[in-house]
C-alpha cells in the first residue's frame, strides 16, 4: 500500500512498513506539512457530518493542522493508484490571465 500528502501529492514513505503510527507532529519530507490530519485520515469524507465516517469522533476546524484525534488511521492507496491532481484554480487562473491580457 502506498501513502500520499494531501498537500503535495508526492508518496510519503515509512522506514518501518509493518505496524507503524504517525505521529501527530509528523510532517512530509516533501513539503512539511503535517500527516496526522483529516485530510489524509482513512475515515476523512468531506460531505459528511464532521466531514467523517466515524459520527463520536470529535470536531476538527482545521482540517490540514496536527490533531488529537483517537480514531485516526493514514489512508491506504492500492500500488500504481494515486489521488488526482486538483487544478480548477490554475485552469481558472489561466481562463482569467487570458481574458485580461490585452490590458497590461
């Protein structure tokens, strides 16, 4: 199973495979940010209530900050698969910067 950053996207590798925790102030090697967060939390679903699957676990504000939370576990994603690139702000940035362009 592979490991992603919700920031950065890149693989986040662990020197020990096999019954390893992150820590809550763990951070990519990439890109600093923190591991233990929602956003790469096997149980984040953002539509939900508390943007969660697990309805006791306690609400988190910051979604990409270090959290206390007990029923965090890192999402597994099967070997060759990794989450998609999200680029609507660069594609509208570039709808915007054409549209203007004749004005600089």
């Amino acid at each position: 199973m592979a490991h992603y950053c919700f920031k950065c996207l890149n693989e986040i590798e662990f020197i020990v495979n096999v019954g390893f925790k992150v820590g809550r102030l763990d951070t990519c090697v990439h890109c600093s940010a923190y591991i233990h967060v929602c956003k790469t939390c096997r149980y984040f679903d953002e539509g939900r209530h508390n943007d969660c699957e697990i309805p006791e676990a306690d609400f988190i504000r910051d979604r990409e900050e270090a959290n206390f939370c007990n029923f965090y576990q890192i999402k597994d994603w099967p070997e060759g698969e990794a989450p998609e690139t999200d680029d609507t702000v660069d594609k509208a940035k570039a709808k915007l910067d054409n549209m203007f362009k004749n004005l600089k």
